[in-house]
C-alpha cells in the first residue's frame, strides 16, 4: 500500500499572548508535537496521534483546555472536545463536561458509539461507562484563572467578547482592521487588552494518509454557564476529510460557528485548489468579513502541506517539520 510521510501540527490558542508566558506556550505545544510525532513515525494512526498531542495541551495548566482552563459566569470549568476521522467523517463531541481532565478522550469514545456528540450530565455519565475516571473539578482549576474571573467579576458590564477584541493599534495578520459600523460587528477593536483564550488542537496525517483532528477548549472566560462553542461542533470548530484536509480553530468562537470556519478552510483545499497556507487565510479573511472576528487556524492538506493563519497578534503552534526537527513559535513565519 501507498506510504505517506506523516505530518503533525497543534495549536495552543490565538490572542496576544503576554512576553512572560511566550515560552510556556511554544514549549508546550513542542512537547505535543514531540509526543505525537515519534508515535505517528512508528504507526500510530492520525486519531490516535492528535488525540495524544491534544491530551499533552489538556494537561498543561498554560492552556485553556483541561488544567488550566477559564471559568464560567459562576466559576466553574465546563469543557468542550471534539475529534473527526477524515477517513470515514466519523465525528465525536462533547460540550459542558465539568470533571474530567480530557475531555477529547471522551469524544473519542463517542465517536465509537451511534451518536456525534453528548453534553452535560449526559457525557459524563458515558465518560464514566466508557471507563474515563472522573477528577475533582478543582483539580483543574488553575489559581491564574481564579484571579482572572475576581477581576472580570469585578469589572462592571465585561462581555466574554470583549476577550476577543485585538488590543488597540493591532491589526490583523493579513492587515484589516475589524468593522466600527456595527453591523454584525461583536467584537469593535477597543483599548482592552486580549484576554486568554488558549483553545488547543491538533491536525495530523498518519502513514496510511489518513488525516485527524481534534480540538478540546474551555470556552471564553466568564460564558454563561451551558455555553457550548465553536471547538466541538463539526465544521466549526473542528473538521476533517481525507478528500481535502484537516482543520482545528482558535477564537471567537460565536463568530466562528457561524462561518463554519474549518469546514469552509477545508473546501477552500478544493474548490480553488489553494494551498493549506491560502487556504487557512481565507478561511480567517472571511471570518474577519462576515462577523468581524479574530481567530487562529491550523491545517494540513493531504499532500502534507501545513497551513498556520491568524489576525490576533498571536498564535501558539508547533509543528514537526519534513525530514526532522520541530518548528515552535508565537509568530506567524513571515
Ligand atoms: N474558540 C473557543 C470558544 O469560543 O469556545
């Protein structure tokens, strides 16, 4: 059978990461991508390698996914997984789970069973089933994040899209500046600065040329409780297909959903025959045109091209590069 070199590539979150946390972010979006890599060389199938290099994010208390991740309106975790099989579509999900610290290992489960996605009580109850042991919830929480939510708390008439406002004077990657019209517009470029929003994912190709991927988020600080974002929604969020590629997205969420941001990256591989790089550019211009938003990308392609966009000042990402080694950083490559 046909052998394809594989390719891994993450993301740790788009936004205007703070100096002193840069380092914590491109190292632990490296040691994804280093857990990941070795096993995919020795034939791990994509899904099981993006579910690996996602669990190495979950783990990281730097990221807001598993330990580390943001509180809601009452001060509690509630998580967000999901995992697609390019090879089959089959798709797993979770939305709202509170005490399990991956929760893209349940989504995994799902996506075994009859149905695409769980939520709430329900998933934990499959969690639990599926022989997932459930944590302490406050074992996730993180003392960064309880600081966070006292001065949010604190800070009279804060929406979670204030979170995804550049900080002023930034524009975006590809140079536009959001709407001040107002129309469609939830996210005005304002003095704020960015606030933490680390959603992790992976994309990966596997020897076989299989592709997967997988996203697992905690949301936006402060969402309403039963909030469920882009992250595990097919398409949004997340999305694979060996046909075309891989996508996991970062960032407004609620803008994101609405573009369907992967799935139309995902098309983009298609319909023009761009490369991951445009393809992933496009997909960020047309959030950014539709419903103002600012978000990060990662992709591949089935070729092994990889595609890495945002228009916040940051994205965390790695990636391991063709014939060794592993590219890691905040920026953007110019
Ligand atoms: N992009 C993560 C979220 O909005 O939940």
């Amino acid at each position: 059978t046909h052998m394809t070199e594989p390719r891994i590539i993450v993301h740790g979150g788009a936004w205007t990461i703070p100096t002193d946390r840069r380092k914590a972010h491109v190292d632990g979006c490296r040691a994804a991508v280093d857990a990941a890599w070795g096993e995919l060389q020795r034939g791990m199938p994509a899904l099981e390698a993006v579910r690996l290099a996602v669990n190495v994010l979950e783990a990281d208390p730097t990221y807001d996914a598993g330990r580390g991740a943001v509180l809601n309106a009452d001060g509690r975790i509630e998580l967000d997984a999901a995992i697609m099989d390019g090879a089959t579509l089959n798709f797993g999900a979770v939305g709202a789970v509170r005490n399990f610290l991956h929760p893209v290992d349940i989504a995994r489960k799902v996506m075994d069973t009859e149905f695409c996605f769980l939520v709430g009580e329900g998933a934990e109850r499959f969690a639990r089933e599926a022989g997932i042991s459930a944590i302490d919830p406050a074992e996730l929480v993180v003392e960064r994040e309880v600081r966070l939510f006292n001065e949010l708390r604190a800070r009279a008439g804060f929406s979670t899209h204030d979170a995804f406002r550049p900080r002023a004077g930034v524009t975006g990657a590809a140079g536009e500046k959001a709407s001040t019209d107002g129309t469609a517009c939830h996210c005005p470029v304002g003095p704020e600065p960015a606030m933490p929003k680390g959603t992790v994912g992976a994309v990966a190709l596997d020897a076989a040329g299989n592709i997967a991927a997988a996203t697992s988020t905690g949301g936006t600080p402060m969402k309403r409780p039963g909030r469920v974002g882009d992250s595990p929604l097919c398409g949004a969020g997340t999305y694979a297909d060996n046909e075309t590629g891989g996508a996991s997205a970062t960032g407004f969420g609620e803008g994101i959903i609405r573009v369907l941001m992967t799935r139309s990256a995902c098309d983009f591989l298609r319909d023009g025959g761009a490369s991951p790089a445009d393809a992933a550019r496009r997909a960020i211009e047309l959030l950014h045109r539709r419903v103002a938003g600012h978000a990060g990308l990662i992709m591949l392609d089935r070729q092994g091209r990889y595609g890495v966009h945002c228009n916040t000042e940051h994205i965390a990402h790695a990636y391991a590069l063709p014939g060794g080694g592993i590219h890691a950083d905040v920026e953007l490559r110019r």
